[in-house]
C-alpha cells in the first residue's frame, strides 16, 4: 500500500489539530476510548461541538494552551494509502519545528482562517515548504462557516495567495485551493451542501488522487552504502554484495557504475531484494547489488551510473536552519553527516541571514541563533559527493550535529 506523507503548516488558532482530527474522525481512524476521551473532554467544556484538536494535542501545556507546541505524527489509512501526518506548531518560535516537519514530507496542507486571510505566517510557512522542495501544496480555507460560505472571501483568499506563489522559484510545484470548515467537516471527508459554488474535490478526495511515486525527486540515481554483506558461510564463501536504499532513478543489471569516493569502474551484476533477483533496483528500493569486479567498497562510499556524477568537493554553500538554543559563530566546527557519511565541517562565512517571510535578506551577519535560515559556505576535513537540493532532495541534504553535547543542531540544504 502507498504511504504519503503530509506536512501541516498554518498560524496559531487557524485549526490544524481540528483538521486532522475531523480526518481521523470521519475515516473512522479514532480508537474508542480515544473518541469517548474527545466527547468526554468536550462536554466538560461546555461545547456544542466534538473538540477534535484534542486527537492530536498530546503534550499537557498543548491541550492547556489550545496550541500545538511540538511536532505530532498521525497515522491513519484508507483503503487505497497509508498516512502519516506531521502535525507541526504554527509559532513564530517554532519554525525549526516546521522545517523537521517538512523535511520527509511529500505533500503540505497549509491553513488560513478565513476571517483573517493571508498573513505574514502565510508567507514563512510557504516559504519553508518551498525551500524543502515540497511538490504538492493544497491551501486549505478553514472556518469558512465563520464567513457564512461566502465564495467571495474565499476567492479573495486565493487571488493573495496566488500573488505569493509568484516570488517562489520552484515552479514545478503544485498548489490547490479547498474551502473547508474543519470544525462542521465541509470539504474534509465529504462534500459540503453549504458551498455548492465549489465543485473541486475534497481535502480527503485529493490527498488520495496524489501519484506518491511522481512527488519524488527524478533524476540521476544515487546508492550510498550502508553496509558490506559477507556472508563467509561455506555455500556464500565468496560471495559479496552491497545493501543501501536506490534514490533520485533507476539503477539496472548491466548498468557502467563509478564507486566513489574512489572512482573505481565497474558494472552491476546482480540486484537482490531477500532471496530474489531483478533486473532492475527502483526508486526508493532498499536493494542489495552485487559488482562485476572485485573493488574495494566500503560502508559511506557511494555507487552512481557513468556519466552521472555529482559534485565531489571539501567546500559547499548551503541554506541552514538553526535549531539549537547556542549561537552558531563563524569559525564553528560540526560534524556533519551527508546521509551515512560523517565529516568535520567548519562554518567560514555567513553570507546573509534570510527572511522567510518574502523580504529579503539581512547582510552583515556572523552567527546564527534559533529559528534563523541563512546562507552559509562550510569548509570540509575531506571530500563528501553531493548534488544541489533543488536537484536532489535526498543527496542535496544534511544534519549538523554538535561535536561536544551530541544533539542535531542544525539542518543544511546544498545550493
């Protein structure tokens, strides 16, 4: 069954949790003491309503609040997928919050409240989608039954919104509008009788026409290692294979590879998954490949096609968001871990901080303190094989991870 994997972004109040609650709650997703808890719950407070914020606020101060603070994963399935939604806080000082959510996601809902509009959370949360290359973005209008349905205000909507996806620079990305009452479930699950002017699909209805296998990125094949198969039985005495996950395209029997860092030539023999063999490793595939010759490859290293090489090289400019409360100062060092390969990196300039909100950028800058996204060049220990992120979602990526206390503190995507 297909997964897809959906990223929630949207300013506080605007009804995120109460979105995916109505979804789980119409996909009859909710266990049933989960539901009682909710009916229970929502009685003491003296509603009319079923409070559905309370499916997915998990943490005390979340549910004292009536915000989302950390970042939730929801898993609920259809008959035909499988999701997994991270439900993510719409805090200014949460951004950091936002990007992890986005960083594994292949689909974003992004919430306005229709009394408000487009605002400048708007902007920073379409903003961040767009700089993690999130393909499909559906704009959900929510409180719409606090507009008495008024098309004219939801078109209002769209035309902002449309003027904001002007500034973006990924032009391959998706955007569609829904009108939606969360809270009475317009447009969530079913249609709504409230809006017959809308004749586009559901929320639900969309998010299961999504082609999961056209959001990721196509491109040129990458298979970084992750570990060496020798077997050393007495049937497998010589036998060698490599095990690692296919991504960006194909990889084929017979396929002319280069393994790198030490560009060894050689061609693909055969292609395992368990105890069977194919002819050809997918996107996405957690295959086993085995090599013509026997070269010398090791956990790190990385197996691309001839003529489809990324950019080897100690230095690189990328577009960090920071997410640790320390500072991070020009001549910094971290280690910095490109899929399971780790170097020492040293931050040597800090170009300029960005303005997630469409304004610009602040020039002048040497440290970075949380929540900030700057661009930054980092000087490497030794060379690492990376693709732009634009190009490669997964070979264009990286994490930052502090030498002394151990914790991730930051994200890097490459330019």
């Amino acid at each position: 069954m297909e997964v897809l994997k959906i990223a929630t972004a949207g300013s506080v109040d605007d009804g995120k949790s109460t979105l995916i609650g109505r979804l789980l709650y119409d996909t009859r997703s909710l266990t049933d003491d989960k539901l009682e808890a909710i009916e229970r719950s929502s009685k003491q407070k003296g509603y009319d309503y079923l409070d559905f914020s309370l499916a997915t606020d998990g943490l005390v101060a979340e549910r004292e609040q009536g915000i989302t603070i950390d970042v939730a994963h929801i898993y609920f399935s259809t008959a035909t997928k499988s999701y997994i939604i991270a439900d993510t806080p719409g805090h200014v000082e949460y951004t950091r919050n936002m990007v992890t959510g986005a960083s594994t996601s292949q689909a974003a809902v992004i919430l306005i409240d229709a009394r408000h509009g487009v605002i400048e959370q708007t902007y920073r949360h379409f903003f961040i989608n767009s700089l993690l290359r999130v393909k499909d973005i559906i704009v959900a209008v929510n409180k719409m039954d606090l507009v008495d349905y008024a098309e004219e205000r939801y078109q209002e909507i769209k035309s902002a919104f449309e003027e904001l996806a002007t500034k973006n620079d990924y032009k391959d990305q998706q955007v569609t509008f829904i009108p939606v009452s969360a809270l009475r479930g317009d447009n969530v699950v079913t249609r709504s009788d409230a809006m017959p002017w809308y004749q586009g699909q559901t929320l639900l209805e969309h998010l299961e026409a999504l082609d999961t296998q056209d959001i990721y990125n196509r491109g040129k094949a990458r298979f970084p290692v992750q570990y060496v198969i020798r077997p050393k039985t007495e049937d497998f005495h010589d036998f060698r294979a490599y095990a690692g996950k296919v991504y960006g395209g194909e990889l084929n029997v017979g396929d002319e590879v280069v393994i790198l860092p030490s560009k060894t030539r050689s061609r693909i023999k055969e292609i395992y998954f368990y105890d069977q063999t194919y002819e050809t490793a997918a996107r996405r595939s957690a295959v086993s490949i085995s090599l013509e010759d026997d070269v010398n490859v090791s956990r790190g290293d990385m197996i691309v096609k001839a003529g489809e090489l990324p950019s080897i090289d100690k230095r690189f400019t990328a577009t960090v968001s920071w997410m640790d409360a320390e500072h991070l100062q020009v001549g910094s060092n971290y280690v910095l871990q490109h899929g399971v390969h780790k170097v020492l990196a040293r931050v040597q300039t800090v170009h300029h901080r960005i303005l997630p909100d469409y304004s610009g950028v602040e020039t002048g800058v040497d440290s970075l303190k949380m929540n900030d996204i700057a661009s930054i060049s980092f000087q490497l220990n030794k060379p690492v094989f990376f693709d732009a992120f634009k190009a490669h979602r997964t070979n264009g990526s990286f994490i930052l991870i502090d030498p002394r206390s151990n914790n991730t503190v930051g994200v890097g995507f490459i330019e």
